[in-house]
C-alpha cells in the first residue's frame, strides 16, 4: 500500500495484491471521514497475473495544454517474478481507461521485495528495485507525451540496469537519500551506494542506465532486517535518522556527504 499527496487536501490511496490487482481511492482529507474508503469511489486495474509484492506511487509534474501546470502521478509496482510495472494518469479515470498501457520490464530474476522512486529534476524518473535474487536494479522512465492530450500518459523505460550480488542474501529494503541510495537484506548489511551517470549518449533510445558504486556498509544489530525508514531532516542536525526494522529495530545516523550510515 502507498499514497501520495495532490492538489489541495487530496490524497491517493493505492494498494495491490496478491492476485495482480491495483486498487485506489481518491480521498478528500478536508472532508472524509475517519476509519474507511469509500468502496464506491475505489478504481481497480491488473497490474499483472503474477502476486504484486511492492507498490509506490510517486508525482509527475506535467504541463496540460491550455491549463496551468498539474500533478499526474505515477504507479510502480513490483511482481513476484522479478518484474516491474510502470504507470502513469491523471486521475483515477483515467487510470482505470489506461490499463492497457502499462510499461513492463524486467528487472531482477526473482521477486521484487521494495522499491524506491527519485524523481531526476529533468523529468526523467529513476525507479530502484530489491530482489529475492540478493540483486539490486535501477530503471529510468520518462512520460510520454510531454504535452498531454486526451489519451492517457505512458511511461516510457529509457534503460535499466542490475547489479547481482548486491547482497549475499534476499535484498529486501531500499531507499532514496539523494544523490545515493541506500539499501538493506537478509545478510543484516546496510550498504550505501554512489549512483554513477554515464554520459548522455545524444539518444534516449541508446541511453545507458545508471550505475551503482558502494560507497559504505556496515552489520546491523537487527535481525531479519526487512524494511528501511528515512527520518526528515532536522534544522541544525547534519545527519538525518536512518531505522532499519527486523526482528529488532536498528537507529543509526544517515551523514550523506560522508558517504556513510
């Protein structure tokens, strides 16, 4: 399950399951009673035949032709058989309308456990994935068209790149503390990691993906580690909270300029 603030007081509810189905509400936070959606306001698409195992629903700045700039979102989801599933709308009808029009790639050569999406600043998306298959990969998106029309956004993947034995186990959490990422597994390390751009080739069809370059690691005291969690940053502090929850919960201090967590 994910949300993700809009316009105003709306929020976007959106949670997959194990059968391969998305389902999402718009809720209105100024009005909207505690406790429950509105099952009558709920969209549902597939997403896939296969179980979702990860959701993450992120913002896409987009320009309408004669309105003022919105916020159209996108949709990844993360499948069992290493998959992933990319897309994108204005709003909820036209999510339901543009089922049809999923991006699909794949990724990793088992389950994707978590993402993580980063937004580029040049309208391009970059999507990391943890795998059952001790991988990590990176994508890169970009909506198309730029200047939307009637028909529903697509999400385009520009390239895609995985980095095998990542960890020496199930990767199972990764998170974004740009410019890096960092990422934890079932081998209790928390690795930090350098994205690396290859110079643009002058093509977006023969884009190369990022890379990923370790930059730190250390063994945390949980066990089982399975999901990552970014405090905000804090006036005057200069790391940021990083927990990392298992059996057992581990807190250290994520020092980004350092390199280091």
């Amino acid at each position: 399950v994910d949300c993700l603030a809009m316009a105003g007081s709306l929020l976007l509810v959106a949670a997959a399951t194990s059968s391969g189905l998305m389902h999402a509400w718009h809720v209105d936070l100024s009005s909207a009673a505690t406790g429950r959606l509105d099952e009558r306001s709920c969209v549902t698409t597939r997403l896939a035949q296969a179980a979702v195992l990860s959701l993450r629903c992120a913002p896409l700045p987009v320009q309408i032709e004669g309105a003022a700039e919105t916020v159209a979102f996108a949709a990844f989801a993360g499948i069992a058989d290493g998959s992933l599933v990319a897309q994108a709308a204005l709003d909820l009808q036209q999510l339901e309308a543009s089922a049809g029009r999923c991006s699909h790639a794949k990724l990793l050569e088992a389950g994707i456990n978590d993402l993580a999406v980063h937004s580029a600043g040049d309208g391009r998306l970059l999507v990391a994935a943890a795998g059952d298959d001790h991988a990590l990969a990176l994508a890169v998106f970009a909506l198309e068209p730029q200047s939307l029309t009637a028909a529903p956004p697509r999400l385009r993947l520009l390239s895609s790149w995985r980095l095998a034995g990542a960890h020496a186990s199930a990767a199972k959490s990764v998170c974004w503390v740009p410019p890096q990422l960092v990422s934890v597994g079932l081998d209790r390390l928390l690795r930090v990691w350098n994205v690396e751009h290859p110079a643009p080739s002058g093509s977006p069809e023969h884009e190369q993906a990022p890379l990923l370059v370790e930059a730190s690691s250390r063994i945390v005291s949980c066990l089982e580690p399975g999901a990552l969690a970014l405090g905000s940053a804090v006036e005057g502090f200069s790391g940021r909270a990083l927990i990392v929850a298992g059996r057992g919960v581990d807190v250290g201090v994520f020092r980004g300029s350092e390199g280091s967590a």
